[in-house]
C-alpha cells in the first residue's frame, strides 16, 4: 500500500492517528515519510484537543529540523504531495489488514522452523492478535442499546441460590475466580457450572492441566449422565455402564463440551483454543499452572488472571478459572480474598466475582462447604451460604437432595 493515503489519513483525521498508533511499520514509510509522521505525532502530543494537523504549521515544523534550505524544500514539496483528502475508516482498515496479513505469514515461517523460538512466536502471535483486534472508544459512551445487548443473554450459575446472588447470571465477559485449599471441591464445583450452561445449550471449553481429561470425562459423564452411574463406577466400568451414562450424558448436552487437557501452561496456547473453539464460557483449572513473563511469582499470577479475563472481554464469553488458597484459609469457613495464595490484590482486581469455598473438619465430614462470595461486582453485596456437596455425581445443591429427586 503507498504510504501518501496513510500519512494523510494521520493528518486529516486525529482519530485516524490514534487507531493507528503502534501499529505502524516504520520499513513501510521512505525518510520524508517518517519524517512527517515523527511530526504529526509531537504536532498531537502539543495539543491534545487537536483533530486534525494544521499543515501550515506542520510545514513550519519540518523547515527547522533541516539546517539546508534545500533539504527542508525537498521535505515541503513532499509534505505538499501528500493528498488532503481520504477515507480515513478505509485507509486504516486495509493498512491494519495488511500488516497482519505479512504478520501472519511472519508467524507461518516462525512456527515452521525447525528450531522454533517460543519468545518469538509469543510476540508475534501478539502482534497479530493486536491488529485483528477492532479499535474500541471510537464513540464517546455507550448507549443503553449497547447495555441491552450485553445484558440481555445471561448465562445462570448454578445452584439457584448462588444465581440470585449476582442478578440472575453472569455476562460475556465476565470472569470468575474460585478458589480454596487443596480438595476443596473447587474442580467440582466447576465441573457442576459447566454441566448445568452445557444443558442449556452453550458451548463450553474445559481446559485441564492438573487432572487427566479421562478423568474429568468421567467425572462430567457422571454428572450429566441422569444419575445412572457414579464417576467411580464409570472409570472401573467404561465399556459397560460408563457408556450409557455416556449416551444419556451427550442427550443432555455433554457434546457441547470440548474437554482439553493443556499442559504447556502457555497463554498464547489457551487463546489459541478459544480461538478454535469459540466457546461460549471457558473454565480454566488450574489459573497457578499457567505461565507469563511475570518477574515472579505474585505478578505472574496477576498477569494471568489480566490476560484471561482479556480474553473473556475479546472472545465475547464467561470465563471462570480457579487457583488455590493459601495456608491461612485451612479449616476456615469464612474466607476473604487475603485467603487467595500468591496475591493480596492483583488476582482480585482482574475479576469480576470472588467464590471463596470454605470448609472445617464437621463440614468435610458432613460434605458440605461455605459458598463465599467476594468482590461482587455482579450483585448488590458480598455473601456466604452453605452448600450441599454429593460428590459420586459432581453436584452442588443449595439443600439436601431427597432420594425421590431426579439427578
């Protein structure tokens, strides 16, 4: 593409400039070029209410940074080149689209060598994603169309109490932290979540790097399997009475789910299967066995629960993803968000709802658990109550369930 429609654009439409601002190639522009962009950019920095350079003045600016009259002419006649009237919405799109186009191809070459460089595949698998990416803040505010689109598809938790709780439901972009000790029943918990979206019909993206999958299968298969076997008896009997709680399971939904067990713990890998899958929520276990370039522990985690609830705002769907809690919420019921391990504030600003699961000796021994709701942005306020556990079907229930009651 010439660069004089893009320079143009910079110059006739300041919102031009700010679409295109770090994603301009500098090999793509001669001297005179970036000359005029260098320019353009102190000519906004000077004043922020500008919308459109003045090119007079910028003509004034670029004759002094020549001390040869007859280099600073050079530069003027080719300022004077430059069109001063373009479509700016199609200028940006098509330059945006063109270098990743050549982003991409960059990216083909990088993952087909035969000593792949992960650092940079990551920057460019970045890159790529930050020119696909539509430019968000081009209108001044939203409008209550825009709150009614957002809000008008909200995805249920699960059980009933927990939903009244956050006014009926999570919306796309949300994300959702659970955490608590080690055989809290956090993987429960999620497995139940997703069982109770996967029967309404959503589609789901179950990243494990803990567990096997085959396990979690089962564990899945026994919950939506109409109560016909528990996940135990399924693992001991597959072909047998593991299939047809298997069958039931995929009439109820279960083949909504894409179950992926994901150990390399990269970021760019867990956005690459949201990318394939285009879920309508995804649940990560675990959140502490990803990896970024966090300079140590605390800012890594933070950085992890950044980029994924990046990618629940990007995706358009809920994410939910869980980590641990530290020594301090042993036997403890009542948790609070100083109980997260590894973080006192970092993972909790990068979210939009805190489950804590407590538990005690009596409540282990009773299968139930402390629901505690933290740092509600969802709901009118924090809250807490107890939840009844039937671990042989991986469910959650707001009361006992009676024998006569359907799984």
């Amino acid at each position: 593409m010439d660069e004089a429609p893009i320079i143009a654009a910079i110059l006739q439409d300041r919102r031009a400039f700010d679409r295109l601002a770090g994603k301009l190639d500098p090999n793509d522009f001669s001297e005179y070029g970036q000359l005029i962009i260098k320019a353009a950019v102190q000519y906004y920095k000077r004043d922020p209410a500008a919308s459109i350079v003045d090119r007079d003045v910028l003509g004034s600016h670029i004759s002094r940074m020549f001390p040869s009259p007859k280099q600073a002419s050079a530069a003027l006649e080719y300022l004077a080149s430059i069109p001063s009237d373009v479509s700016t919405e199609n200028v940006v799109t098509e330059y945006r689209m063109l270098r990743r186009r050549r982003v991409g191809f960059d990216l083909a070459a990088a993952l087909a060598a035969k000593d792949p460089d992960d650092e940079t595949i990551d920057k460019l698998i970045d890159k790529y994603r930050d020119l696909s990416l539509e430019q968000v803040g081009e209108t001044p505010r939203p409008s209550m169309a825009d709150l009614m689109a957002r809000s008008g598809e909200r995805l249920p938790l699960s059980p009933s109490v927990l939903n009244e709780k956050v006014n009926g439901g999570l919306m796309r972009g949300d994300h959702v932290v659970v955490f608590g000790r080690p055989n809290a029943a956090k993987t429960m918990f999620l497995i139940h979540q997703a069982a109770a979206w996967l029967v309404r019909g959503y589609k789901g993206l179950y990243v494990c790097n803990e567990e096997s999958r085959e396990r979690v299968y089962a564990r899945f298969v026994s919950r939506m399997g109409r109560g016909i076997a528990t996940w135990t008896e399924i693992m001991n009997d597959p072909g047998g009475v593991g299939t047809k709680a298997e069958a039931a399971a995929l009439e109820h939904g279960l083949d909504n789910l894409a179950l992926i067990h994901e150990p390399s713990g990269k970021l760019a890998a867990l956005e690459s299967l949201i990318r394939i899958h285009k879920p309508d929520f995804v649940i990560v276990d675990q959140m502490r066995n990803l990896k970024s370039n966090g300079q140590n522990r605390v800012l890594e985690l933070e950085e992890v629960a950044r980029e994924i609830r990046r990618m629940a705002g990007t995706y358009n769907c809920v994410a939910i993803s869980a980590t641990q809690a530290g020594d301090s919420a042993e036997d403890k019921l009542y948790l609070t968000m100083g109980d997260i391990d590894w973080s006192n504030t970092g993972i909790q600003a990068a979210c939009d709802l805190i489950i804590g699961i407590g538990s005690d000796a009596k409540y282990r021994a009773h299968r139930r658990r402390m629901i505690n709701g933290l740092k509600n942005k969802l709901g009118p306020e924090d809250f807490h109550f107890v939840a009844f556990l039937e671990p042989d079907y991986n469910a959650y229930r707001a009361k006992p369930r009676r024998k006569s009651d359907d799984e």
